[in-house]
C-alpha cells in the first residue's frame, strides 16, 4: 500500500469512527428520554369489599406531545382485589382496543404475587402525534374492587412495558393498597350520638331483632354486647337506642345489668353513648354498601349514617373527626343537604343532630344550622308517613 492509500484509509477509519461515535452519543441521549406511566394514588387504603378508582396517568421527559403512542401492562393479585371496568378515559378514539383483564403470561413485573393483568394501549391512530395534548395527562381510571378475603397486609399494582416510542425507555410508577377490615369511630368524653357503618347486626338474643334492617346487612350472633364493645371497654357506662316503642338501654354497670333491655347493635341505626373518657371503638367486618336502604317509620327516627362520603354544603369540610374509613377523596360538596336525603323527599321535616337542625320547612329554612352529613354520626330524622331512606 502506497503512503497515499494509506492516508486515505486512516482518514476512512477516523471518518467511520466519528460517525460511530456520534451515533452512540445520540443513542444514549435518546435512551435518556422516557415515556411515563404513573397510577394515582401512590398508596390508598380500602375496607373489604370496596370499590375505588386508580387514575393512570401519562407523561414525557422531554415534553413531546407527538410520539406513536405506548403500551403497558397492569399487574394486580386477583386474590386480592378484582378489575371490574375503566371509565373517564380521555384518549378514547386512540385506543387500541378497551382494556384487557388476562392471566399473567409472563413475570415481566418482577412480583409472583401478581397473577393478572389489565393490558391498555395507545397510537396515534389520526396520524397526528400521540397524544397531541398538554402534558401531564389523565388517560383513564381503573376501577377495582377488594375481595372479602383481603382482610390484612397490602397488595400492589405494578406496570410493565408492552411497547414505547423508539429511542424512549418506560419510567413505571406503581401504587399500593392497604386493607382495611375495621371502622375505628372517635368517642369523646362524655355523650355521643354515633352509628358504625360495619355492615353488622350483632344481637345477644337467639335471632336478629324484629326491627326493619338494613338491606343486606348480615346478623351476627353475639354472648353479649361487650364484646362488641371491648375496644373500648371501662371507657363507658350507658348506651342508648331510642325505638319505635321506646328507649332501651345497656350499662356496663354490673350493679345495674339487670335493666339491660337493649340485646342488639345494627348499621343504619343511631345510638347514645356516655363515655367517662376519651376513646375508639373498633369494628371489624365488611362496610355497608353506600346505596343499600333502611325503612323508616312515621315520627322521630334515630338513624346512622353508612355512606362513604361526608357530604356537606358549607363552603369548607366540616373540621371534625370522621372514621378512619374516610379518606382524602371522600368529602362530596353538595348545593343543599336535601340532595343527600332526596330519596325521603317531601316525607320528612327535620333533621336534628344535638342542636344543629336542617329543615324543608320554609318558614324556618332561613335557620338550618346542619351543614354535614358523614360516616360515624347520627341523626335524628322527623318523617310525617312511612318511608325509604337511601343516601344520595
């Protein structure tokens, strides 16, 4: 080889090396960038047999609004928790398909707890650029539901990849649910006027008491009332129920057992409480469907509250202490209470709660001074004829 061939050669080699050089570095800055899919709540914690939302959202590292679309998989314990539907999507003309629920072909998760999965998928269908919106975004929700056998520990959602835009890598935010089998309610010294929402009748007697109860509540026979009561055992001396035909109480007063005529504690109703100290009551079990009903009769009814939500028409949440069952996302504004308690339409006058009153009397409606209804309180409901209550 002459000393100009070999000069062109070595320039060739430089050439070929600068050009491999530069294709690495565009590689890795390429390899950098990434598509994101987060689920929203991070961490969220369920009583068994409820229902809940899990926000899947979309984002990219460099703010490119106009990539080929992505593909993911979530993974979930279906002994666990159970997908029942995705709703609110905002990407719906550029989905694949609706969201797949299958068996886990594959541990592309990395967890051998997980056994299934919901598998979405974008493109950009319009030839426009995927997503085409500002970032972040929503895509959709995820509706879920925790089995009853999920009574303690926590379980995951995790996300894997199906397929990304060239040159982009997926960056996996997953999120955590925490069961919750037991309602704790906050006593204070002296009386309450509380209800559970612990989808329970426990009765003392041979069977459930012969009161209207609520629609799929599920009786459960106790030796006695203080074991239901024991988490707060000594913290109290008398519990009142106000029936139809009367007052009927239970003391934790040895000396006085005897008049105990109250052998029953069941969702939906209201009860008194004398506490001589601050405390919790716990409850284990199911929690109350937020639609299921409870029979009222004509005249003053004492009536619990087994709705999730506490929903009031103030202009801020009532600043109180709710049960541990009531998250972040559970307080619902409302225009008027009346809307919570539209099922009894025009067949009440008053609700009462200690000296607080909502009224449809339009005389006195000027003077409501109720602004909240929520789980773990109760309320005293005047009907003028037999009616239905379910929550709104």
């Amino acid at each position: 080889m002459t000393t100009g061939e070999s000069n062109i050669v070595r320039r060739l080699l430089y050439a070929i090396a600068g050009v491999i050089a530069m294709l690495f570095i565009y590689t890795n800055q390429a390899a950098a960038e990434y598509q994101q899919i987060s689920l929203e709540p991070d961490n969220t914690t369920q009583s068994v047999g409820s229902t809940f939302s899990i926000a899947v959202n979309y984002d990219v590292s460099n703010n490119n609004k106009k990539l080929s679309g992505i593909g993911v998989s979530i993974h979930f314990d279906s002994s666990k928790i159970e997908y029942i539907t995705y709703q609110n999507s905002t990407m719906t003309s550029t989905m694949i398909s609706d969201p797949i629920c299958k068996d886990e072909s594959s541990d592309d998760d990395r967890d051998r707890n997980t056994d299934k999965v919901v598998v979405l998928a974008w493109a950009d269908l319009n030839n426009t650029g995927w997503p085409n919106k500002n970032l972040p975004l929503k895509l959709l929700d995820l509706r879920f539901k925790t089995k009853d056998s999920f009574t303690d520990g926590n379980t995951t959602l995790n996300i894997s990849k199906v397929s990304t835009n060239v040159y982009y890598s997926l960056q996996a935010v997953g999120t955590t649910i925490q069961s919750l089998s037991s309602q704790e309610i906050s006593l204070k010294e002296g009386w309450n006027l509380f209800s559970f929402s612990v989808n329970k009748v426990y009765h003392e007697t041979a069977s459930p008491p012969d009161i209207p109860l609520l629609t799929n509540a599920e009786p459960v026979k106790v030796e006695s009332l203080s074991h239901v009561l024991e988490s707060i055992d000594g913290d109290y001396d008398f519990l009142l129920n106000m029936e139809a035909s009367g007052q009927r109480m239970y003391t934790s007063d040895p000396l006085l057992s005897m008049l105990n005529d109250l052998h029953y504690l069941a969702v939906g109703y209201g009860y008194w409480i004398r506490m001589n100290k601050a405390g919790t009551l716990r409850l284990t079990g199911q929690l109350a469907n937020p639609t299921d009903s409870l029979a009222l009769h004509k005249g003053w009814n004492l009536v619990g509250c087994w709705h999730t939500k506490v929903q009031y028409d103030s202009d801020e949440p009532p600043a109180i202490d709710f049960p541990n069952t009531v998250q972040d996302q559970d307080f619902n504004q409302v225009n008027s209470l009346s809307e919570v308690f539209s099922s009894i339409d025009n067949d009440y006058t008053f609700i009462i709660r200690f000296s607080d009153f909502f009224t449809t009397d339009p005389i006195l409606m000027s003077l409501n001074s109720l602004h909240y209804v929520g789980p773990g309180y109760a309320y005293w409901i005047y009907t003028n004829q037999e009616t239905i209550l379910q929550y709104e």
